[in-house]
C-alpha cells in the first residue's frame, strides 16, 4: 500500500502540474494550437529520460521515489513520456519494426478510439 500512496501523491502533483503548464501555456500563446499539450509532453519526455537513466543506468533512485516521480509525477503530467520511453528502448535494441509499428498503432489507433469513443458518447447522447 506504501507504493500505491507514492504513486497517488505523485499522480496528483503531476496532474496539477499539467493543469498550470496548460493556463500558462494558453495565457502565453492563445488557444489556436495546443500548446500546453504539447509542452506537457516535450517535458514529460525529457523528464523521463533523465530519470530513467538515473534510475537504470546509475542506479541513483529508490523504488518508491522511482514510483513517485516516474509513475506518479510523470504519468499525471503526461504519459506521453512512458510512451517516448519504450519506444526509445526498442529502438534501442534495434528493434526498429517494434517501434515503428508501436508509434503507428498508438498515433493512429489513439486518434481512431477518440473518435470511436466520441461516435458512443454522441449516440448514447441521442
């Protein structure tokens, strides 16, 4: 239960941390392009990859701030950097096929069940 309260927490600071980059965002350059998603996830991204590399290549972090800051922090703020992280790590170990089908499916898939998902919401609406 002690992991499941640092990844809570951690998801909560995240959360609030996205929600003030995004009205920071759009106060600063307006809402015709989605900035504060994208600066979320450009952040999150290079977050994760100064965190991992701490955490697996210098073994620097304990399981429970690895939790906090990874799972928690980072999956409230964006999970797009858990996303650019295991893609990363298959191209990494040269599995190009891997990664190129995983960006494909998650790009084009994700927009497919946001639209899916809007089609049942609009016709349950009805």
């Amino acid at each position: 239960m002690q992991n499941v309260f640092w990844v809570g927490l951690g998801g909560m600071i995240g959360s609030i941390a996205r929600y003030l980059v995004s009205l920071a965002m759009h106060a600063a350059l307006g809402s015709r392009f989605p900035w504060g998603t994208l600066t979320v996830n450009l952040i999150g991204c290079a977050a994760i990859g100064a965190f991992m590399y701490a955490i697996e290549d210098r073994h620097q972090l304990p399981i429970a701030m690895r939790l906090f800051f990874v799972v928690g922090v980072l999956g409230g703020f964006t999970t797009f950097s858990a996303f650019g992280f295991e893609t990363l790590e298959l191209v990494r170990k040269s599995r190009l096929d891997l990664a190129a089908g995983y960006v494909a499916v998650s790009v084009i898939g994700g927009i497919l069940a946001v639209a899916a998902g809007r089609a049942v919401a609009e016709s349950i609406a009805r």
